[in-house]
C-alpha cells in the first residue's frame, strides 16, 4: 500500500553534506526518481553562531531540494552519532504492553543519561531460554530529548514534515537489504566512513547484531592535510579527494600507481595513515567485542561505505589488515533510475547515498 507513503523522501543530514533520495516502489522494484547531495559550506559554519548556524543548514536544505527537483515535503530523517544510544538487552519475558508501560524502569540501567532527558524506543526482536526461564531480547533506542528538539526545529525551519526519525544505522541495514544479491546468514560488517564519524554494523543475516559510531573520519584526514601543507580546510579538501591515496608497502608508490610530479601524494599518505589505523584499531575492537562477548561468531566480510570510502586504496589497506574481503557498497545496485536522474552523478555519489537510501526505504513500512 502506497497511497500517501508514495511521496515521503530520504533526508540526510550528514555533517559534511546534505543529501535527498526519493524511490517509487513497483512491485518488487525499486526506482529512483531523484536524488540529490548539496556540500554544508563549513567554514562559513564555524564562525557563526547556533541560530546562523542553523540557517546555513536551512539554506543548504532547501538548496537540495531545488537541485533535485525534489517537490515532497515529507521526510525521513534520522540522528547519528552519541545524540542515539542503542542497546540490544536481555529483559525478563513479558507482553508488548507490559513493556511499553515498563521500559523507562528497564532501560535505566542500561542508558547512560537521565532518563527523563530522553526519547525512548524499543523493538522486541525475539525470545531466548536462558537458565530456564523465558527471556526477551530487546533492542532499545535511546535519542536525547534536546538532540530531537534542535532536529525538529531545523526541518521546520526547511518547511518539512517528519514522518519518522530514523537511526543511521537502521537504516544502512535497510539499505544493504535491498542491495543483497542473495539472502544468506553470512555475518558481515557495513562500514560507514563519513566525515565526522564512521559507524560499524554487524549482521547476521538481516539482523543488526552489533552498532557503533566511532568519532575518526573523514574530516580528521582532512585536517592532518591541512597541518602538513597549512591549508584552509576547504583546501585540504578538494587537495585530499583530487589526490589522496593511502600507500601501499605492495606499490612502488612514488612511481608508479599515481603518476604526480611532486611528492603531495606520499606525503598526503603519510599524514592520513596514523588516522586510518587508529580507525582499523577501533574496527578491530568492535569486532573482538562482537566475537568474543556477544555472539561467538566471526565477521565474515566488511561492506565499505561513506564518502571516505572513495579515498583510494581505503579497501585494499582494510582488505589486508583485517584479513578478510572488503567491497564497496553500491547503494544503486538494485535501484532502476529514471530517466531525470543523471546516470553520472548517480555513480559518484553512490557511496555517500547509503543512509539516505535507507531512509527513502522506509516509505514501504509507513
Ligand atoms: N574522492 C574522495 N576521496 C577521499 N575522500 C572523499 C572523497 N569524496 C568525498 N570524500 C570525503 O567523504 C566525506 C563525506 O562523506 P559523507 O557524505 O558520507 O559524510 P557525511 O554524511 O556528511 O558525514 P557524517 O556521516 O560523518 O556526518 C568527507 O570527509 C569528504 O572529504
Ligand atoms: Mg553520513
């Protein structure tokens, strides 16, 4: 059924770019009818106040919306980031009412913020035997009560109606079910690089098993740039997606895989290498906790993602440490575009379009 979910559209409003998916389901396909990413002018950004700040946001906003042609005034959102906490819980079986009338108790212990200063959520997602008695596994959301309200002002100030607030999270699951050639129980790792955050989702199946947002990406590449070479931020920038690479120890860097004549490159390498491997520290970290503590299971394959996941060679450096096969994610795979979309800026934003696809996708549950 699709009679006023027809019109709903992805927002994302990431902390680099802005972007717009709007999808029309047929039967079971999925087309795209516009899409659209606008920059945040993010020097501009920093010297103004939370009100200027805020208006830049509405401009960039409602900029997209114009370049997509994008007309919808219902949107999907979502928060990322530590504004959400999610945790997947164990909770003493009882019935969907008796936990709606129970949650704000049950999930003290396991919110680490005052509880009346939050947005609560749940999802029962199953039942377990555990010591022989009957259990719930209980997956609960959390968002701060002021994240939501600042959220809530911004898209009212773009002249646009919520219809959900999602989670990115969430809905990069969404995205990658719709992307999967087939459905399988493999366990793989979607990974996220943003520019401020990159976040790990670990499936088993369809099921989210494990979440977290990770504060290095992105932007920290960019500002190592920045001191190595005393750019403007927007410099680095266009400097690091013009001709940034991680270096091989496999390559014979300096001649051959990128042919510059100067040696910005190797050391634009040199500079974002610490960052990427205190990344991979944290990835590793989110994988042991998963394997050991949470399910005993191994992650079998990481699906990259993100507008960091276009820095070159970000999948071969993966791919080796982890020891375990890296592919990108194309968010369009199973997606027919229309004839408005432009075939070529579809391609070049694939890896930015996760989340916001995700997002699109929920006018199917709506
Ligand atoms: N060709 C490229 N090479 C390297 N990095 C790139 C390239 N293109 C874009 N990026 C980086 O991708 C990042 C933006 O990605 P994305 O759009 O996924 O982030 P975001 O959603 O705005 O941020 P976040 O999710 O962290 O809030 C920026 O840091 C940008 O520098
Ligand atoms: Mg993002």
């Amino acid at each position: 059924m699709s009679f006023f979910s027809k019109s709903i559209v992805g927002l994302d409003i990431g902390t680099s770019s802005i972007k717009v998916v709007q999808l029309k389901q047929t039967g079971n396909q999925w087309g795209l009818i516009s899409m659209g990413m606008a920059e945040i002018p993010k020097e501009s950004l920093e010297a103004k106040n939370p009100d200027a700040q805020r208006s830049i946001l509405v401009e960039t906003i409602k900029r997209v919306f114009k370049e997509s042609g994008v007309k919808t005034k219902k949107v999907v959102t979502s928060l990322s980031g530590d504004s959400v906490i999610i945790r997947y819980v164990k909770l003493p079986y009882m019935t969907i009412e008796e936990l709606r009338g129970s949650i704000s108790r049950e999930a003290e212990q396991y919110i680490p913020l005052n509880i009346d200063q939050v947005v609560l959520d749940f999802q029962i997602l199953g039942e377990t035997q555990e010591d022989g008695q009957r259990k719930l596994d209980v997956l609960l959301v959390a968002a701060k009560v002021d994240v939501v309200d600042q959220h809530l002002v911004l898209l009212k100030a773009a002249g646009l109606t919520p219809m959900v607030i999602d989670v990115d999270a969430f809905a990069l699951q969404n995205a990658y079910e719709v992307n999967r050639l087939e459905p399988g129980e493999e366990t793989i790792a979607l990974i996220n690089i943003g520019a401020s955050l990159t976040s790990i989702n670990i499936l088993e199946g369809n099921n989210t098993r494990f979440t977290r947002d990770i504060p290095v990406a992105g932007n920290d590449f960019t500002k190592e740039i920045q001191k190595e070479f005393n750019l403007k931020f927007s410099e680095a920038e266009e400097l690091k997606k013009s001709h940034g690479a991680i270096s091989m120890e496999e390559d014979d860097f300096s001649l051959s895989t990128v042919s510059h004549k100067d040696d910005r490159v190797l050391r634009m390498s040199d500079v974002m290498t610490p960052i990427l491997n205190k990344l991979l520290g944290e990835i590793r970290r989110s994988f042991d906790y998963y394997e050991t503590q949470a399910r005993k299971k191994t992650v079998e394959r990481v699906i990259l993602l993100g507008g960091s996941a276009r820095l070159k060679n970000v999948n071969r450096f993966l791919a080796n440490k982890l020891g375990i096969p890296v592919e990108h994610f194309s968010a369009f795979r199973n997606v027919e575009a229309s004839k408005n979309v432009d075939a070529e800026q579809m391609t070049e934003k694939e890896y930015h379009m996760g989340v916001c696809l995700g997002l699109a996708l929920r006018q199917a549950e709506s």
